[in-house]
C-alpha cells in the first residue's frame, strides 16, 4: 500500500505523537514550516497596517521593551533618614522629590479634614434612614475601576538613566559629620596618592600602568625579603600622610594576577576594599593608543545611591579637579548593576561622513548646533571592572577592624546598592 502524501493544515501546529521515527520527523518539519508560515503572514499584515497609522508602531515599539535587570531594579522604602543609611537602597533623586511633598502633606492632614467634614454632613441625618435611602438611590456617579497594578515595563527604570552623571549636590549632610576627612569644607588638596602592593608580588608591570592612570602617583615595591620589616598598612599609611600623600592604594594579587584594590583615603581614612576581574593591558586592546602626562577628564556615571554618593566621592578626590584638555584624555567610571568599569579613551573631534547621523541626546533628539560634527574615541587602557566589597572605618587593621558598610550575598538580583 502506498504512503499517504502529508500535507499541511491548521492542526499541524499542534503536538503530534507517533511511532514511528521518520514520520516524527516529517511531521515536525511540517509544523515548523506552518508556524514560520503563521508568524510571516502575521508580521506583513502588521507592516501593513503599521504603514497606514505610525501611531500603531510607536506604540508596539513603546510596549516591546526589553526587560533587563537594570529594569526590574527593587527600591526600599524611602523614610526621612533614609538617605543617612550606607546600605539602603533608595534613590537619593527620588528622596529629595519626596521630602518637599511630606512637608506640604505632613502626616496626611488634608486626608484628614476632608474624612471630617464627611462626617460632619453625615451627623446631621438619620443614620437608620439615610443608609437605607441612599442604599436605594441610584448614584450619579459611576464607580471607579480598580487601579490596575502597573506593568513591570511601566513601572521599570528608564534606560537613559544609565547614562547619567552623578549629582554630588544630593549628598546627605549627614555624610560630613560621618566622614569629615572625605567631606571637609574646606578645599581638597592637589591629590597624590601612594601605589604599592601587598607583600610577596609580583605585580609590579601593573602597579606601573596605575601610575599612569592615577595622576601624581608614585609606586613604590613592598619589601618582602626575610630580614627586612613587614610593614603593615597602618604604617605605610602613616608614612604617606607625612609626606603630603592624599591616598593610598594597595593592589593585591592571586595566581600573578590582579584581583583586588584597597583605597585609603589618608590622613584618617576610610577605606575601601574592591574586587577586581576583567584585568586588560592597554597594549592588549585592539587600537589602542599611549597615554600622555595631561591631567584626565573624570567621568561618574549612576551613582544614585547614598552609597554610591560615597563611592563617587572617594574616586573624585583621586583626580585633580582641573583637568587639562590639551591632552584630550578622559576616565570613566560607570556603574552598573554594582559592578564599575573603569575605562580610559582620548576623544577628537572631526567631520560628520555622509553615511552618518547627526548626534542623539538622551531623548532621542537631534543636539542642535551639533550637526555636523562627530566624536572619535580610542581606548588607552588599562581596563578592569570593580566590585564595592567593604568600607572599613578608618585605616585598616590587622584585627577587629571596625567598618562601615559590608557587602552581604544579596538573594534578591534585582537590589543593588550603588
């Protein structure tokens, strides 16, 4: 008998079972070929009618937004001194909107007399025949839909957000009498900072490109050998402050390799312990350029958090305020889910080609009196991404070290701290 020809239909999407190996074969071909076949139609009667009305786009491309972990980020609570507290998770733009609407609405007053003269007007009725009235008595006013929950994509965090500078106007006051050597009125000296290692490196190759990267920065070897004295960090703290240091740091390894970084901020401290991965040479980046002695633009992005506020601060204070712009070389430090990355480019500014677009703001519009006009960039390196691991307070000690904000294992991914 002669095999039956199998030809598609609209049941040929659905699940199929059978025996027999060749024919499970064929048939999932001919379900896939009707699904692909489904989609295709689907998508050009939606370009059709996409092509009549744009709104129809705009609005499919509005509702199709990826949801990232960036998006579904989780705030806590904002209370009068959250903004005070180094491991809460608030928004410090946020905070300061909410504040000026409690004071207008202290304790919800408003609610309060408008719940009273209610009831002023209902003490004047009856309350046995008045409730049965107005139970009969048709209302004018239709009733309110329930508010319906905002979707995960309305209620998500914009993406622009990620690139924006870090406002240091909205730091807590609290944090200058918590910090008063990192936040102290009077004006920061020129920075210079310490570099060494932790004992028996070998990272000496790496602790020279963070010289170049850290303007007015000296690296000097840490001794390891038997008979010499180990000197701890305190000591060696001690020993910058006297000679006009602004900071220290202390690049540890594992495996010859670099895996973390602890800034002190001299005289007093804090100090704080980062994670380090991703370490790349800048002669290992694909056209990298030679970085010059000219003071380097800084670059803070989403540091939104109190703690992140601090953080932001800590790294401002290692680079000059002055930049020069001859040398066209700028830092960034950008924040995201926690994790920063530390970049280092030399920008120039050339002709718009034909085949370009002129240059887009954050909104999506055109800059004006940018036109013509493109930015290149090309990477000087070295690069490496930070992780905010712990602050102690004040120098480092060999024990009982005291600290200010330790990084926990955080279950819930979509809460993070800067």
């Amino acid at each position: 008998m002669a095999s039956k020809k199998l030809k598609p239909s609209l049941k040929s999407a659905l699940p199929f079972k059978t025996d027999n190996k060749e024919r499970r074969q064929k048939l999932h071909i001919v379900r896939k070929k009707a699904l692909d076949n489904t989609r295709r139609d689907e998508r050009f009667r939606r370009r059709r009618e996409e092509d009549k009305d744009p709104i129809l786009r705009e609005e499919r491309l509005r509702k199709n937004t990826p949801l990232t972990l960036e998006r579904k980020r989780v705030w806590d609570k904002m209370d009068s001194d959250s903004g005070d507290a180094l491991g809460v998770s608030v928004d410090v733009e946020r905070l300061k909107r909410h504040k000026p609407e409690e004071e207008e609405h202290p304790d919800g007053q408003e609610d309060h007399s408008s719940q009273e003269e209610n009831l002023g007007s209902d003490d004047d009725r009856d309350s046995m025949i008045d409730s049965a009235s107005i139970s009969d008595e048709p209302s004018s006013n239709p009733p309110k839909p329930p508010l319906q929950p905002e979707s995960a994509t309305d209620r998500a965090t914009s993406p622009t957000h990620s690139q924006k500078s870090t406002n240091f106007s909205l730091t807590p006051p609290a944090f200058a009498a918590r910090f008063p050597t990192l936040f102290s009125t009077s004006p920061h000296p020129n920075p210079k900072t310490l570099i060494t290692t932790s004992l028996h490196s070998t990272l000496h190759n790496e602790a020279h490109l963070l010289t170049t990267l850290f303007p007015n920065s000296t690296y000097i070897p840490r001794s390891a050998h038997r008979h010499s004295h180990k000197y701890s960090i305190r000591e060696i703290a001690s020993f910058a402050s006297n000679r006009a240091y602004t900071a220290l740091i202390i690049l540890k390894e594992d495996q010859k390799k670099p895996t973390g970084l602890t800034l002190v901020h001299l005289p007093a401290g804090p100090t704080f312990h980062f994670s380090i991965s991703n370490w790349v040479e800048g002669k290992k980046v694909p056209g990298h350029g030679r970085p010059t002695d000219h003071n380097p633009e800084l670059i803070l992005n989403n540091f939104r958090t109190p703690l992140g506020l601090l953080t932001a601060h800590l790294f401002r204070t290692v680079f000059p305020p002055q930049p020069d712009f001859e040398g066209r070389q700028v830092v960034t430090l950008h924040n995201q889910r926690d994790y920063i990355f530390l970049r280092r480019h030399r920008y120039v500014f050339r002709e718009k080609r034909e085949s370009e677009k002129n240059v887009v703001g954050p909104d999506g519009k055109e800059v004006k009196g940018a036109e013509g006009i493109r930015a290149g960039l090309q990477e000087l390196g070295p690069r490496f991404t930070m992780k905010l691991r712990r602050i102690d307070k004040g120098i480092q000690r060999g024990s009982w070290q005291e600290w200010e904000w330790k990084g926990k294992m955080e279950k819930q991914r979509t809460k993070f701290q800067l």
